[in-house]
C-alpha cells in the first residue's frame, strides 16, 4: 500500500469541508425520552441490502452507517464510517481511512473486511438488492457473485481500496446510499434470510423489539461513535395505523408524527387551524411529478405535439387540486436539487398557441389518446384536470384508471402513450442531478421494462451525461452542474414529458418534539432525522 | 357419520385445491410484476430477470404452480417476496389477533342480533318490529368502512370512551368487535324473529298458555331455546361473512389481523403471502361450512347426515 501512495505521487487528497464535519447539534438538545411515529403498513424489512421504501429508509439510517453519510437537515456529503477519503488523479481509485474503534450492535468492532463483505453482499445476484444497479461503476461489477467484487480490496484493517471501471461523480453518493451500510458479516449469516428482522448495524439506535403487525422499538445505541447522539432513549414504529387516525391520535398527545404525514383530506382543516399548522413544518422534497409523453407511439412522434401538450397544461390549477402542497415545475429537475435551471421559464400555460402548433403538425381536428394514471386518490382528479386540458386543445384523452402495478406494467412495456405519473413519481435517491436522469430519460431506463415511460432516448444528450458523470473532481463541480443543467434544457427542448409541480413535504409533529426544522424536512431522512431529534421536558 | 365425515374431508380438500389453483391462475394473468416490485425503479434489466429467475417466476404457469402445491403439500408457504419472512411465521403471528376479534364479533352480534330477533317476533307486525326490522336492514347493508370510521369518530374522538385503534388491552377490541357485530346482527336478528315466529305458533306454546303460564315464562322457558337453537348453529358460517369485513376493519383499526396482512399484501403484489392469507381463509370457511353442518343434527335430530 504504501509502495502504490508513493508511486502515485499525484494522488488527489480531498479536504473534507470542514462545516461539514463540524455540525453541531442543537445545544438546547435535552437526551432522554421515547417518541411515538404510525405507519399503516408493517415494515417490510430493515435490511439495508433490500429495504427500498420510504418508510424503512430512515429507519435503516438510523440503524446503520456507510462510509459516507449527509449533513444532517441537507444535501451536503460527511463522512461516515470513513474518517477520510482519498480519489486518485484519474479519478478511479478511492481510498477510504476507517474511523478506528467503531462497534457494532453485537459488540464486534467494525473492520474494512466488514465493508468489503457488505458491497460484495449486496452486489451478490442471490442477496437480489434492489439497489444492486447503483454501484455498477465498481470495477468487476458485471461479474460480481459469490466470490465477491474484484475492485474492493482490503489493504488493512482500517483501509479499504475501490476501483472504478469508470469514473464516477456520484460515487461518494453512491456510498452514503442505505445500500452500501456496513453489515456484520457473521450476524447476516446467522440471521440468514431474516436478517431483514434482526438487523445488526453500527447506528445511532438497535433494534429492540419487533412486534410482526403491531410495532418496533429502537433503542439508543449506548456506544454510538458520534459522541452526543442520539438523544433520544427509544422510537417507537407503530403500524397499521391509518393515516387519519394517526393524525386524530396526534391532536390527542398520543403520537408525536404521523409517518405518512397529513392525509389529503385533512389538510385544509390542519392548516387552517392555526395551532395545527404552527406544528407543520414544510420542506422542499427532491420530487417531480410528470406526464410522459411517449415519443414511439403517433403522434407523439411529433415534437409539435409533445410541445402543444406542454402549453396546454394548466399547472397552477394542478396544485389548487392538491391544496397547494406543491409548486408548478418548468423542468424536469426539482428546485432544491444542485443543477436546477434558474431563471428558465418553460413552456407557458398558452392553449391557444397549442391548437397553433397542432394545426401545423396536420392535427387541427385533433386526436384521440390514453391518459394512464394510478387509481388512488388524488390522480384520478388530476387525469381529469388534464383531460379537460387536453380536451380544451382538441385531444380526447381517455383516462385509464389502474392499480399502481399496472401502469408500471404498462410504462415500461411501452404501451402506454401518456401517462400521468402521481403515486410513482420520481423521488431521488441522492441529491444528484444525474439520478433524474438515466433511468428515466436516458436510453438505458427506455428499455422494456424500464422506467423510462416516454421510451425517450437521445444518444447525444446520453453521451453528455456520461461525460458529466466522469467529472469527479469536486473541483469541477461548478462546471459540472453546468453541464448537467445543458443536458435537462436539450430534454426540454425535446418535450418527452410535461412536468407538472414538484411536491412539497408537510411533516407534522407534536408540541414536545424539539430540534431544527431542518431535521423535520431532512431531504435523506423522511419523515425525521431520528438521530438529531429530541423532546422537550 | 364416519363416511360422512370422510367424504366432506375430500370434498374440502378439493375445494381448497380450486381455490389455490383459481387464486394462483388470477394472480399469474395479473397485469402486474411482482419481480418489478421487489427489484425497485433503479433495477437493471439484469438484477430484474435474476430475481425472477430465483424465484421460478420465468416458469411456466404449471410449473409455478406445481412448485407451489408440492411445497404446500410439504408445509412451506414459501416466504414473503419483499418481506423476505416465512409466509406461515406472518400469518401465525396474526392469527390470534383475528381469532380475537372473530370471537368478539360473534358475541357482540348474537347479543345484538338475538335480542332484536326476539323483541321484533314479540312486538311482531307493530312500530317497533318495523323500526328493528328497518335497522337491521340498515345494518347489513351500512358499508363497513362508513360504519368503522363513525363509531371510532364518535366513541373514540369524541366521547374517548375508548383508545383511537390498535390492540392490546379489552377496551381495544370493543369498536372493531361492534362493527363487525353490527353487520352480523342484521342476519340474526332476521333469523332470530322468523325462528322465534314459527315456534310461537307451536302447539305446545298455544298449551303452555293454556296452562296458565305467565308470559316471561313462556318466552324464556319454552319458546327462546328451542327458536336459537337454528340460529346458533349459523355461527359456523359467520366466517366466511367476517372475512370480507375483517380486510376493512382490522385495517382502519390498525387491528394486526390476517385481514391487514392481505391487504397490504395486495398493494405489494405479495404473491406467497396474498396465497397464504386465501388458503387459511378458505380452510376456515370450510372447516367452519362443515362444522356448521355437524352441529345441526345435535341441536334438531330431524336433520340427518347422508
């Protein structure tokens, strides 16, 4: 190891920022106490090689650790596990320093073979990780199984190598991912397939009972490696509770969150209680909700057509549907994600320009199409606020109201010629403007099967992106958000989708919950950052 | 008896057969996949046919469902596709909360139920049959989910004579049990006021009056167990009726049943466990169907077993 830091004299050390790994956590903070959160699903598993839902997301945060982590409350990389980290020039090599001394639930300290165990485990087909895709610039990927990954070496027990295949912008991205915790090799093998149910971490809480259909308990982790944290003594996860009478149970002082936040039918009298509302806290969501416009099936082959459905749409009275809790989207990315276009308008609200340029693409009588949508509440009102928009053109759109699995099914098969995308919207994975991109409007998602539902595959703006990814440097951040910002302009210029709003979070809590807001609207952590709240008394 | 029993045992085991082979078919032409569930939106096209292959999903129907019945046969459920749990630890785990529930829902509606049926048959043709007959109309057709969200809103918001869902202590089971009782009530107390119509014009009711008996005597002594007998033996069949209500009710009562199991099993394409959850289900339902049928010649020896 030392003969290769050597030779390599050009090696690229990062300095970390320093804020970041300075946060402070809020010095009122009081440690103690037991908090309340519902859910109306049982959790499906905490198993952070497969967990995939919004729900056990920032449970399994809480419950383990990757080398890399987020700032509490924002978007910004720290470190986790890792106390430093090295890229090499050609940005292939990353070097991560182990933090010395950390302990995992079982009381074993944790080494670099546990995170070389962990990436080949969740890379490993027969784990079959949700999350799998992710680390395919890892070098030996393809031909990752059993044996392992062949670019994550152990150099010593406080140092792991990884080689890329590839240069890859969000790779410390990628590490900060629940699926790159760091697991125990011998409590996954005892556990087997119920691993999922007797996690072993290296978090900020344990596991302490799991109840199957009624609830789980966290409890601190006495050990934690963050000096300080976690505050609070225990979380309590009860499920199968509805929405509205989790938020019946809050005004009662029985619950302190409703995980699936304020049910819409509820909302406007949440809000407009202004005791009820002092006690929401609203945050931007890395979300867009979007009509897909698939571009193989006439005539949405036309790019009049794609851009006449674009003025036709009449946003703002989308997000009146919706009580307000979003804002009209111009552009595929969300506003609080890095590369977002300021200051690009879109295309206007304009109908009568719409019938214009339908005329011109031979379509002045119209036409007739499908408008797929999820059938729960709100998305069939707001297929119907998007036929009417359609029909006020002279499209008839008929709206196809299915089951979530359905339209899936149909998106990705490619037969679906517009669909209205709420209740399976894109919601990032890390706060990176590229994760809006490859799988649902570059070639490789407009595969059968893939999420790229408006079949959309430009192999110019495709090469852009690989080019963006390979800028690594963080120097060259600036540079590269530029770029990225280029490449949703050019999408937009070839109107595959509509976007429609991007959603806004309302997290509501009780009057005891303490802590930053920003914990409360944490873009990784939803609904709380469990391990930097606490309660008051 | 004994042949009896034997070939009603067949003739469940084939029913049993249909069901797992109808629900299997359904699922299997089900415009949704599973495999797309389970490898999430940011799976490769690989990790997603790896799944499947994993899990025999790439099989044809016969196959797949010829896996299924031998390891049924064997007593494996499988394991849940996104849970990653034995099918047969889910539902055992829910089991006793349902069972729960299903006993308290048959004693809320043959409390119900009975005293309506016999106060109707007694008031029989007057305002207050009509008003009772109307309100058990009413009850077997209110929705459940109507009715569920009503009682928690008056009984548990309002009023807060109980806890607002979930389940652990006797004030916990008391909405979820009446909701469901108040269903059932409606066909008791239907049954109840015919049965207890036809015995009151029975002849020994006409000479137990002949005989001078007070009339609380004649209803309670003569008439009452020999009208609920019938009506007690429909209890087997209740099952089969609760099933569709518990889905609802155990859901918005966060009542950690089967019923709550299913539903969220639905939404995820869990097929192992939606399997599960019918196959029990359906075995209760028949189980129930046939002890329905064993009952009924102990309470009225008219009846005879062929």
């Amino acid at each position: 190891m030392k003969r290769l830091l050597a030779s390599t004299a050009v090696m690229l050390a990062l300095v970390l920022p320093a804020a970041a790994q300075d946060y402070i956590p809020d010095p009122a903070a009081k440690p103690g106490g037991t908090i309340t959160i519902t859910y109306k699903d049982d959790v499906a598993t905490l198993d952070p090689a497969i967990g995939y839902d919004w729900q056990n997301w920032s449970m399994i945060k809480s419950l383990f650790d990757g080398l890399m982590d987020y700032v509490p409350g924002t978007t910004t990389l720290r470190p986790g596990l890792a106390e430093s980290y090295e890229i090499s020039e050609d940005g292939l090599v990353y070097t991560f320093k182990l933090r010395p001394g950390v302990k995992f639930h079982n009381g074993r300290e944790m080494t670099a073979e546990d995170v070389k165990y962990s990436l080949d485990r969740v890379t490993n087909p027969e784990t079959q990780s949700p999350g799998a895709g992710f680390f395919g610039a890892i070098a030996g990927f393809e031909t990752a199984g059993p044996g392992g990954l062949s670019g994550v070496e152990v150099v010593d027990p406080l140092t792991v190598k990884i080689t890329l295949s590839r240069p890859d912008a969000t790779f410390l991205h990628v590490m900060a991912l629940n699926f790159a915790s760091v697991v125990p090799k011998e409590a996954v093998e005892e556990a087997g397939a119920d691993f999922g149910k007797k996690p072993v971490g290296t978090g900020a809480f344990k596991l302490a009972e799991w109840t199957l259909g009624q609830r789980l308990v966290f409890e601190k982790n006495a050990d934690y490696w963050r000096p300080g944290v976690p505050f609070l003594d225990s979380i309590v996860f009860e499920v199968g509770q509805e929405p509205v009478v989790a938020l019946l149970r809050l005004q009662k002082g029985e619950v302190d969150v409703p995980g699936d936040g304020i049910p819409p039918a509820k909302f406007t009298e949440v809000m407009g209680d202004p005791a009820q509302a002092a006690r929401v806290v609203v945050g931007g969501q890395l979300h867009t909700g979007y009509i897909t416009l698939n571009v193989t099936i006439p005539p949405f082959d036309k790019l009049e057509v794609r851009k006449a459905v674009n003025m036709a749409i009449n946003k703002e009275r989308i997000t009146q549907i919706i009580n307000g809790r979003a804002v009209p989207a111009n552009q595929p990315l969300p506003p609080s994600m890095p590369g977002y276009t300021e200051g690009y308008a879109g295309y206007p609200y304009d109908p009568e320009g719409a019938k214009k340029l339908l005329a011109d693409a031979g379509l002045a009588e119209g036409f007739e199409t499908e408008l797929y949508v999820m059938n729960t509440d709100p998305n069939p009102r707001i297929a119907q606020a998007i036929q009417q928009d359609l029909a006020a053109i002279g499209i008839k759109a008929n709206i196809q109201n299915l089951a979530q699995a359905n339209v899936i099914e149909a998106g990705g098969a490619g037969t679906a010629p517009m669909i209205w995308s709420g209740g399976m919207a894109w919601i990032a994975d890390f706060p990176d403007p590229s994760n809006f991109y490859g799988p649902i409007l570059g070639c490789a998602g407009a595969v059968e099967g893939g999420w790229n539902w408006s079949k959309f595959c430009d192999p110019a703006l495709d090469a852009k992106a690989v080019e963006a990814d390979s800028m690594f440097d963080p120097a060259k951040s600036a540079e590269r958000l530029k770029l990225w910002s280029d490449i949703y302009m050019g999408v937009m210029e070839q109107a595959p989708w509509v976007p429609v709003f991007n959603e806004e979070r309302y997290t509501m809590k009780s009057e005891r919950m303490g802590g930053e807001d920003a914990l409360y609207v944490d873009p990784v952590s939803i609904p709380v950052n469990y391990d930097y709240v606490w309660v008051k008394q | 008896m004994a042949a009896y029993l034997i070939r009603r045992l067949i003739q469940a085991a084939l029913i049993l057969l249909g069901v797992s082979f109808v629900t299997f078919l359904l699922l299997y032409v089900l415009p949704a996949d599973p495999v797309r569930q389970i490898a999430g939106r940011s799976a490769t096209a690989e990790t997603v046919e790896n799944i499947r292959q994993q899990l025999g999903l790439d099989k044809p129907f016969f196959v797949q469902y010829a896996r299924y019945l031998g390891a049924l046969l064997q007593g494996d459920m499988g394991r849940s596709y996104l849970q990653k749990t034995e099918v047969a630890e889910l539902i055992l785990s829910r089991l006793p909360a349902t069972l729960l529930l299903m006993l308290g829902a048959i004693i809320c509606e043959l409390i119900l139920g009975l005293t309506m049926g016999i106060v109707a048959a007694l008031w029989r043709g007057r305002a207050l049959d009509q008003t009772l007959m109307v309100t058990s109309f009413v009850n077997v057709s209110a929705p459940q989910f109507v009715v569920s969200l009503l009682l928690l809103y008056v009984f548990a918001v309002k009023l807060g004579w109980f806890p607002i869902g979930g389940y652990g202590t006797f004030a916990h089971l008391v909405l979820p049990a009446v909701t469901l009782g108040i269903l059932g009530s409606g066909w008791y107390s239907r049954m109840m006021r015919s049965s207890m119509i036809d015995v009151l014009r029975a002849d020994y009711i006409r000479t137990a009056r002949a005989k001078g008996l007070t009339r609380a005597r004649i209803v309670l002594r003569h008439a009452l167990p020999n009208a609920i007998l019938p009506v007690i033996a429909m209890i087997g069949i209740d099952i089969g009726i609760f099933m569709g209500g518990i889905v609802v009710v155990e859901s918005v009562f966060g009542w950690p049943g089967i019923g709550q199991l299913a539903w969220q099993a639905i939404q995820r394409v869990d097929i192992p466990i939606i399997m599960g959850v019918t196959l029990v289900s359906a075995c209760a339902i028949v189980l129930g169907n046939l002890l329905a049928d064993l009952i009924a010649p102990l309470i009225d020896p008219r009846i005879k077993l062929r």
